[in-house]
C-alpha cells in the first residue's frame, strides 16, 4: 500500500512506517552530500550553530545536476548514502528525522536511527532525470562555495521512496534477501 507523507513528518507517522513501504513525500526537504555533511560536522565539532536546523528535517543525499533553461533543478538522482555513514549518527543526535539515499548503512547509523526515531528511504538511482520533475522549487541556503554539493532547500511534491530502515532498525536490504530465499530458493 501506497504511504502519502508531508515532510517534516511527525514523530507519529515515521513510527508508523515499516521497511519496504512505498511513500510519497510532499513539503519540504533539504540537500547534502559529502562535502556538506563534513562542513556541517565540523561546525558543531567547534561549537558552532548549523546555517539550517536540522530538529525534524529530512535530507536527501542529493548533487545535483545544473538545470537546464526552464527548469527547477537538474537530474536529482541519490548518491551513495555510507559516505555520510560516519557525519549521520551527530545529525541524528541534532533532530534529523529523515535521510534519502541509496545503499545500505553502517550498524552505528541503524543504531542512531532507532534511538532517535528516523527513517531512511531510498530513491531510485539512475532515474534522477524523473525524479527532478517532483522538485517544484530550488533554492541555495548554505555553504554556496561547495556548488553542487551546497545545501538546497526543496519544496518536493510526490517524491517516490521506499523505506529500506524504518524507526525500529527493520531493514529491507536484509529483509529482502531473506524472503527471496524462502520464497524462491528453498
């Protein structure tokens, strides 16, 4: 069954959430990759404030690529989310609720994700081009400097994920494997 979710979300519905269900996201949303995450680790490392709160927000894991004349954004497609593995866990610990990417995660960012209720989704990599059409608007908001890793704020409409972790650590990449082998092997 089909989940439709504004974002920010409450605490309340991303509890509700289970590995593999299909969502769609609706609101807004924030973009960070590598460059990003280091930048922003560092900032609170030193004592310093974020330039965005991340109390309830979602990430998406996202560079992308420079829009076209009449275009929002360009390609919007996820990277591989275990490069943020070891920035994850602090952002958590600041309110992160929501991260989107591909790939799996370490067990520290799994743990993190269960003590502070957040869920990771997956979007589908190589569809970025389809993916640009569910962004409605784009707009710079931190670390400029950094170009296409820069942090975006994005109003998003029917962004289609899946969730892969949800809130109580279930894990579709496990999960996954699991009934495949019951279901086609044994």
């Amino acid at each position: 069954m089909d989940k439709y979710v504004t974002v920010p979300a409450s605490a309340g519905e991303l509890k509700e959430l289970r590995a593999g269900d299909y969502v769609y996201l609706t609101g807004t949303i924030y973009t960070a990759r590598d460059a990003a995450h280091k930048r922003m680790y560092e900032t609170v490392s030193e004592g310093r404030e974020l330039p965005v709160d991340l109390k309830d927000q979602f990430v998406y894991y996202l560079g992308p690529t420079p829009a076209r004349e009449g275009q929002v954004i360009g390609s919007a497609g996820p990277t591989t989310s275990s490069r943020m593995d070891k920035y994850t866990p602090l952002m958590l610990s600041l309110g992160l609720k929501g991260m989107i990417g591909k790939g799996k995660r370490s067990q520290a960012v799994i743990d993190s994700m269960k003590e502070n209720g957040a869920v990771y989704f997956a979007a589908v990599g190589g569809a970025g081009a389809l993916l640009s059409k569910c962004i409605k608007e784009a707009q710079v908001v931190a670390y400029k400097d950094l170009g296409t890793e820069a942090v975006r704020k994005l109003r998003v409409e029917n962004l289609p994920v899946i969730v892969v972790i949800d809130s109580l650590g279930n894990n579709l990449y496990e999960t996954a494997v699991t009934d495949y082998k019951v279901n086609y092997l044994e």
